[in-house]
C-alpha cells in the first residue's frame, strides 16, 4: 500500500507540473512538439480517412498545431488507391496530400508495396491464376510510376517496402516472393528511384528492432539492395511497442546498427500498449486476432492513474533516446492522433479499450503528452 501511494503521488506531480507548464504559457496554449522538436527531427501523426477530408475537425486543430510531418493510415494504400486493373481512386489521396501542402509539413506516402490490403487480381492472371513474374514486375512498376508521378516533388518520403521480413529474419513468404523472387524489393526500390527521383525512400517494418529480425533486414535488404547501387534512404521502425518490452537498450543498439548503412532511422507508426498481451501474439501482424474477455480489457471505462504514470514514463524514456541520437533519428510518427482512433481498440483483440497514444478520447494531452515534452529541456 505505501508502495502504492508513493507512485500516485509521483503521477499527481507529473499533473501538477503539466499544468504550471501551461500557466506559464498561458492558460490556453499548450507547448507545440513541432517547435519544442524543431532542431531535433520531425514529429509527424498518421491521419484516418475522416481526418483527410476534415471531417473530425478536433483532431485536425491538434495536427495543425503540433505536428510537421503526416502519414496517411489507409489511403496510400494499394486497396484503396488502385482497387481494380485500370481503375485509380484518388480522392484521399489528393486530399491528404494538399492538407499536407497547405500546412508545410513533411509528407511520408504509406505504402507502396506491402503483402496486406492489396487486392486478388494484382497476383492472378485473367483465368484466376497466379500471374507470372514478367506480369507482376509490370503491374509493380505501372503502379508505382502512377502514384509516385502524380505526387511527384509533392510527397518527400515514401515507404516503398512495408514489413518483407519475418519474426526468423528470413523474407516473408508472399505472393511477391513466390511470383517475383527476392529480387523484388530491389526492383521495388528501383522503379521508385526512377519515378521520384528526389523523394526519400524507406523501409518499413515491425520489430527489427530485434536482433534477428535487424540483421534480416541490414542483410537481405539494405546490403542487397545498395551493393545494387540503388539507394535507401531511412528505414522505419514502426514502434508499436508495450510498457515493458522492448528493452530500451535494444532500440539504442538499433539505432546504431542501422546507421552504419548510412540511413537515416525513423519511428514510424509509435504506440504503446497499456493491455494484456495475448500469450500467442507475435509481432503486428494484422492478421491475427484473439478472443475478448474481460481479462483482456481490465480499463473499459478509465485509465488508472498507476498506469497512467507507466505510459508516461514509458514515453519518456523512449523520446530521451530519440533526443541522444538527433542527428541519426529524422521522424517520430505516432500511430494516430487520440486514444478512440488507435487501431489497437480492434487489434489483435476487436472490441477492448486502450490507451496507447499521448492524446485522450476528449482531445486532450495526457500526462505522456507532457513528459515527452520535458524530455527536450521545456519547462525545467
């Protein structure tokens, strides 16, 4: 119990010095991450659908207030943008691009090539069957040369692979793979040199923060395709990560083990995971899906204060690293704006309530939102 109150004192601090930050600005003004962040790297939010079209014109304020970069969630993706053979759907696409421009911010196109949200005919020939490489390779290359023409000098970054490794560091096995071969990924990056030849290109993916999942991806990705002479600019480490793992100290060797290969080091799609994890969940893998109970979704209504604090720190710690590595690390991107539009009130588990972001279901900052703020000095 004494344990207890001490560490509910500690969190009512944290509270007490987030609101004596606000007084001392002014009661209505919140510090901006973009500017506290400014000369370090860029904060960016990934945007749903009804936030393109502005639609939830709440969470619009808050990203043009805090954040100089944003990624599309879906509407980049390829289900969404080419659903049939001849047929393009640009509407979010454009409008989340503009938004972008509008608010001079840095614009990360998500994803070109990804297993995931991708429609059946892409892999198939007109009889149903698999399609063969010289078809595949086409279809890759024409899709990519439309979107990344269209927004050519428009968008900066692209995500141009998205999650080719598996948890044993070996290619995922995909209908990519299977059709193309391995070399894949290499004509992926290709095609997009070719398309934008100014735009950053990236790597993306889940837990290669994780020794065997990284070396995969410096070996069989980044070694590969730069011995071809094809440039990778930055790979993203997506950060979808929980209050106890991974360990900190395995995301510092990560860093360093990536920019070795000269690119930069982004965290791409950040959240932390304040519920149980099922004890078969690997990875992120969208696929996978568990059943609700009430164990796996211990916070239905409120977040409680103990856990509150955690996530705080939990944050905190991980944007300290960020900070010691400045020149390396370019991006920080959260994985949504507020807590109600977090993929992870579905995922692995449909149905749960979570709290993983730094903004909760009313809009506000929490306590995370102010402990990531003073680890960049303000307010001290």
């Amino acid at each position: 119990m004494r344990k207890q109150i001490i560490n509910q004192t500690g969190f009512w601090f944290l509270c007490f010095c987030s609101t004596i930050i606000l007084i001392s600005l002014g009661c209505s003004q919140k510090p901006k991450l973009k500017e506290v962040f400014r000369d370090d790297f860029y904060i960016g939010a990934a945007l749903t659908g009804n936030q393109i079209l502005g639609k939830d014109t709440r969470a619009i304020r808050i990203v043009k207030d805090q954040f100089n970069s944003i990624t599309s969630e879906n509407a980049m993706k390829w289900d969404t943008i080419h659903p049939k053979p001849n047929e393009y759907n640009f509407l979010s696409a454009d409008s989340f691009v503009a938004f972008g421009e509008r608010n001079h911010m840095f614009i990360i196109g998500h994803t070109l090539i990804w297993h995931q949200q991708i429609p059946k005919w892409v892999f198939e020939d007109g009889s149903g069957k698999l399609a063969g490489r010289d078809t595949l390779l086409k279809r890759m290359h024409d899709h990519i040369f439309t979107i990344m023409s269209r927004y050519k000098g428009r968008v900066n970054g692209w995500d141009v692979i998205n999650e080719a490794i598996d948890e044993n560091g070996e290619l995922r096995k995909t209908k990519w793979l299977e059709i193309i071969g391995g070399d894949y990924i290499q004509k992926a990056f290709e095609y997009a040199r070719e398309a934008d030849p100014k735009a950053e290109l990236y790597y993306n993916d889940y837990n290669i923060e994780k020794s065997v999942k990284r070396e995969g991806t410096i070996f069989k990705i980044l070694q590969n395709v730069q011995s071809k002479g094809v440039k990778v600019d930055g790979v993203g480490i997506q950060a979808h990560w929980h209050l106890d793992t991974p360990d900190i100290k395995l995301v510092d060797s990560s860093i360093q083990a990536f920019s070795k290969f000269g690119v930069k080091v982004m965290f791409t799609e950040m959240d932390i995971n304040v519920l149980p994890r099922p004890e078969n969940l690997e990875g992120a893998e969208i696929s996978q899906s568990f059943k609700l109970t009430k164990k796996s979704n211990p916070y239905p209504e409120i977040l409680p204060d103990l856990v509150q604090e955690k996530l705080a720190n939990r944050y905190a710690d991980f944007f300290k690293l960020f900070i010691k590595y400045k020149g390396i690390v370019s991006r920080v991107t959260f994985w949504g704006i507020y807590d109600s539009q977090s993929w992870l009130n579905n995922w692995p588990i449909k149905g749960r309530t979570n709290y993983p972001l730094i903004f909760d279901r009313n809009y506000q900052p929490k306590p995370a939102f102010f402990a990531i703020i003073k680890t960049a000095g303000f307010g001290k």
